[in-house]
C-alpha cells in the first residue's frame, strides 16, 4: 500500500520547531513506512535549509516551493483577518496557498497513490481530487470548523473525501451535527505522542521531601489559553501554599480570534477583547526604542496583574526548542495545569504531562475531558472559574498520596491510548478498510482502534 499525507502549507513537520500537526505526521509516517510506502508533502517556506526532497526512517518527505502570488494571497487575507474579527479563519481559506496545493495534486498524481492522507487543509481536498480520482482521500481534522466559515465550501470539499476523522470526540460530534451527511463516514482518531521520551519513571520521594513545588504550564502564551485566569488562581494558591512556583512555558503571540473562538461566543469573545485590542503607540514605541517592554502583549498585561510576592514565584520560559529540555519541564512540575477558555481539540501537552507522571488540573475544554479523567488523573474546573481551579491545585499540593496517585494513574492511561505507534495502527486499519486491501502490520501487538471517545 502506498500513502501520503498532505500537510498544511503553514505546518512544521520537522523538528525542532514542529507544530501540533507536524508532529502528528512526523510521528506516525516511519511506524507506518515499516508496513507500506509513505510519502510526506510540506512547504519548503516552514523547512528552509532541508533541500526539495529528503528521505528519514524510511520516509519520503518532498517540499514544494510557496509561489509569489501564495505569498502576496496569505499577507493580503492575513491583514483582512486583523481588520474584521467575524472573518473566516484564514486556516480555512481558499486563500492559503492555492499554487502549493496544485504542486502537491499534480506531483501526486505520479506516485499513484492508494490513500492520501490530508491534514486539516479541505482547501487542497478539491485539486488532489480533480488530480487522483482512484485515490482514497482522508481528511485529518485538528480542530473545529467555526461559525464564522462558509458551511456551503465546507460541504462541497466533503463531497470529495472518503473518510474524515479528527483528534477528538468533541470535533467529530460537532462535525457530524454541522453536516450530517458525512455522520456515517466521521471517526475519532486522537492525537500522541513519543513514549521514547518518557522511559523513565518519576520520582515521586523527591517531590514529597522537597519543600519547593513548582506548577507547569506549557503551550502558547496567548489569551485562548486562559493564563490570566491561571494567575488570578495562582495569587490565591500563593496565599495558602506559599512555598510554590509556576513555570510558563511557550512562545508569546495572540492566536487569532477566528482561529479559537466561535463567532457565536460573544461573551467570551469580549472577554478577551482587550488582549485583541490594537494599540498604536504601544507599535511605534516598540519600533523606535526596540529593547523597551510591549505594552500592548499579552503576556505584559499578565505580569501587570500579578502583585510583587506573587510574580517573583513566576517564570515565564519563552520557547523551548530542545526536547530534552521541555521533558524536564515535565518531570520537574509536581502538578501540570491548562486553564484554557476556549475549546481545546485535543491538547498533547497535558498528555505529555501526564506521560511523565504529573496530575493535571485542566479546564473543561473540548476534546480535553477525553484524555484526562476527572478525580482519576487530575482534576477537570469549569472555564473561566479561578477559585476553583485554585482549589484543585491547593488539594494535589497539600496531598502528596493523591498527587502521586493521580499522577501514576495519568502515566498509565498515556502509555496505553496515547501513543504514536497506537495512532498508526489505527491508521493502518482504516487504510486496509478503505481500499479493499490487507497489509500485514510491523506491530505484533493488538492495539484498539479509536472508533469512539470513550475510553
């Protein structure tokens, strides 16, 4: 059998610097090159420095070029975004690259191809078809199709597809309910992650003879991901448990509004309005005096609302591009914490987290509730709601017993379900069921197949 996945002209499949979809695709392409042949197609603009083709583990990764035109498209629809809050997310557009995806359909088209494996781009679904009308095509939702789309285009790009699956319960119960007609052919498929990079066990006598206990937070340091709730929760953990420290761990940069909030939400839209708001003097001060701080950041306005005794326990990391160093975050972190507000799909860091043996406190957030579970492996808050997530952080600081239950109970559940060689299997078998054919895996054991949420 012969597959490829189509990635996103936007995404980084390669490491270091992989977002969540790169990953997704660099993590299971060699599990699946053991059994079938395997071709990767990304954009040479996010791999600069790789060449045009290079082949790792068995894989094939081919990049194509974005043209001057894709490039002027992108900046052009990118301002009209900023400008109009209720635009369709630019990760949806016809807009995004057009010229890159018809270099995909057409290279593609010569490797004949059994299934062609799309990452959330349904933009290239319609051009890969006209190209490889035999192919089996899958489209891999990473997150939700908001309001503020066009449900007309999406359905017409659904026409195309033979199967659509997504990281989550939550996207795929939202997918079926907005097109009903691709209920029959809509499957979870979650995201994983490396259980190479989590071998060793935690110590767990450290965290309870140590006096200091450090809270971590990895992920944007962006307003759709709650952190001023999270700091509001944190002065008052400060107050009870002082002997307490919260790292943050992430690149700085608002998401855009299309991209994590439903139109429909205006409340909680407006509630981070100011986090959006545009601020002229702010951009031109940073121009002119460029060491001087960002007023108008968001993670300027976090450390604006932390009084002094609490923003010295307070440590925000930037971007951590070395993976042994972000595991160590991991292991260091006594409680892993996701005060999102908006609705996760997914969220691999909490189960990176809980891979490494941390109790995770989290908001309850999309496909979030699916991976940790409630009073077994963390604790799940309501959004927006500080005391409490306050609350549950207080309980797994002052209770070592639960911490250390809680955490090993996390690791378990991440080792058995959430795994990159589990995704693939699963892969595999949809694959076989699609095109009428039997592939003999390179894994011997037998691994569940995520038709369904609950597990």
């Amino acid at each position: 059998m012969k597959v490829a996945f189509v990635n996103q002209p936007i995404d980084t499949i390669l490491p270091p610097r992989q977002n969540s979809v790169g990953a997704c695709t660099y993590g299971v392409a060699p599990i699946l090159a053991k059994s079938c042949e395997v071709v990767v197609y990304g954009s040479r603009d996010s791999h600069e420095g790789w060449g045009p083709q290079l082949s790792e583990q068995g894989v094939t990764y081919k990049f194509f070029p974005s043209t001057r035109a894709d490039r002027w498209l992108f900046q052009a629809r990118k301002k009209y975004s900023r400008l109009a809050p209720g635009a369709a997310p630019l990760s949806t557009s016809s807009l995004l690259h057009p010229s890159f995806a018809r270099q995909v359909a057409i290279d593609l088209q010569s490797q004949a191809c059994d299934v062609i494996h799309i990452q959330h781009c349904s933009q290239c679904v319609p051009v890969i078809r006209e190209y490889n009308p035999k192919a089996k095509i899958v489209l891999h939702l990473h997150a939700e199709w908001f309001s503020q789309g066009n449900p007309r285009i999406f359905a017409e790009r659904l026409k195309n597809v033979d199967l659509v699956t997504a990281v989550s319960g939550y996207v795929v119960n939202k997918t079926k309910q907005d097109f009903p007609l691709i209920a029959n052919r809509c499957e979870v498929t979650y995201n994983g992650i490396d259980a190479r990079e989590f071998t060793r066990d935690r110590d767990y006598s450290a965290a309870r003879d140590g006096k200091l206990k450090r809270i971590l937070y990895a992920g944007a340091i962006s307003p759709h991901r709650g952190l001023h709730i999270l700091l509001e929760a944190f002065k008052t953990v400060v107050e009870k448990y002082p002997n307490v420290h919260l790292d943050l761990v992430g690149p700085q940069g608002n998401y855009a509004l299309q991209e994590t909030f439903d139109i429909r939400d205006q409340a909680l839209r407006k509630s981070v309005a100011p986090y959006y708001a545009f601020k002229p003097l702010s951009l031109v001060k940073g121009k002119l005096f460029p060491g001087s701080p960002n007023r108008s950041s968001y993670k300027f306005c976090l450390e604006e609302m932390m009084p002094a005794k609490v923003a010295e326990k307070v440590t925000f990391h930037g971007w951590v591009g070395h993976r042994p160093q972000l595991i160590e975050h991991y292991y260091q972190g006594a409680i892993f914490v996701l005060p999102s507000i908006c609705n996760d799909s997914f969220g691999i860091p909490v189960v990176e987290a809980m891979a490494s043996g941390a109790p995770v406190v989290a908001s309850r957030s999309g496909g979030v509730v699916e991976t940790v579970k409630d009073r077994e492996t963390g604790f799940i808050v309501e959004k927006n709601d500080a005391q409490q997530m306050a609350q549950a952080l207080l309980r797994l600081l002052e209770d070592d017993a639960l911490r250390e239950s809680m955490g090993k109970a996390g690791r378990e559940r991440a080792l058995t379900f959430f795994t990159w060689d589990k995704v693939a299997e699963d892969m595999l078998k949809r694959y076989q069921t699609l095109s009428g054919t039997n592939v003999v895996s390179a894994h011997s054991a037998s691994l569940p197949v995520y038709a369904s949420a609950h597990i």
